[in-house]
C-alpha cells in the first residue's frame, strides 16, 4: 500500500511542483517546498516497498517526513529575517536548519536505519531459488 501511495503522490506531485515553479502566486512557494520534501521520503518508500507495505522502515520513513518538512517550515518562517534571527554553531538559524536539518541529519538517519535494518531486506535462499523458479518457467506461464 505505501508502495501506491508513494507512486501516486509522485505522479500527482511532479506536474504540480513543475506548474507551482512557474506561476507568481504567492502561496505556491510554500506547496512546492511541501511537496519538495515529500519527494525523497516517497522515492524511498517506492524503493524498499513490497506487497505487505515498507515493513520496519514505516516509522523512521514516517518520522524522515515530518523532520524534513519541519525543517522546510523553519526555513520558510525566516525568509528575510536571516540577519534578524539568532545564529546557531556560527551560522545564521536558517543556514543552520538547511545544513544540519536538510542534509547531515537526514543522510546520517537513512544510512543508519539502512544499516541496522539491511538483514531484513537482502536477498534470501528462499528469493534466488523464487527467481530461478520463474526463470524456468515456460513465456506463456508467467
């Protein structure tokens, strides 16, 4: 289910982000950055989904999402207050939110999970001797 989920927010997201980048509406920078956001988390869940869903990877990918859009909302709430604002690890508050935020906490969550998490999703005895199985199989049986 997340698999057709993920799918179809991509397929509805892209021609959206791609009609938001062109207008001047004042609102559609907000969607976009929404939808932004909502692009990687969906292309990992197309990637490790299966039939029965993304398995242990429900909740980080769950809690990758909510982290990557809050962290889109903090950088929206400071534009043109980037000198105004407080500083944080010598950098202004939104440079702080868009290296930390968006790149290193995010990469370091991901390649963690997919660390701890890789005996669930490599291949088994069980998959090769499935595939050999179809391979074998006559065109018309498949």
């Amino acid at each position: 289910m997340a698999r057709k989920l993920s799918l179809a927010f991509l397929a509805i997201a892209s021609p959206v982000m791609l009609l938001l980048f062109l207008v001047p509406w004042s609102w559609s920078e907000v969607v976009f950055t929404v939808l932004v956001m909502g692009y990687p988390v969906a292309l990992i869940a197309v990637a490790v989904g299966r039939r029965n869903g993304v398995g242990p990877l429900a909740l980080p990918l769950l809690a990758l999402l909510v982290f990557l859009e809050a962290c889109a909302i903090g950088m929206l709430l400071l534009r043109g207050h980037v000198t105004d604002a407080p500083w944080l690890g010598g950098l202004p508050l939104a440079a702080s939110i868009q290296l930390y935020g968006l790149f290193l906490t995010p990469l370091l969550v991901v390649a963690l999970t997919y660390a701890l998490t890789f005996d669930r999703f490599e291949m088994k005895q069980e998959d090769l001797d499935r595939l050999e199985e179809i391979k074998t199989r006559p065109e018309s049986e498949r």
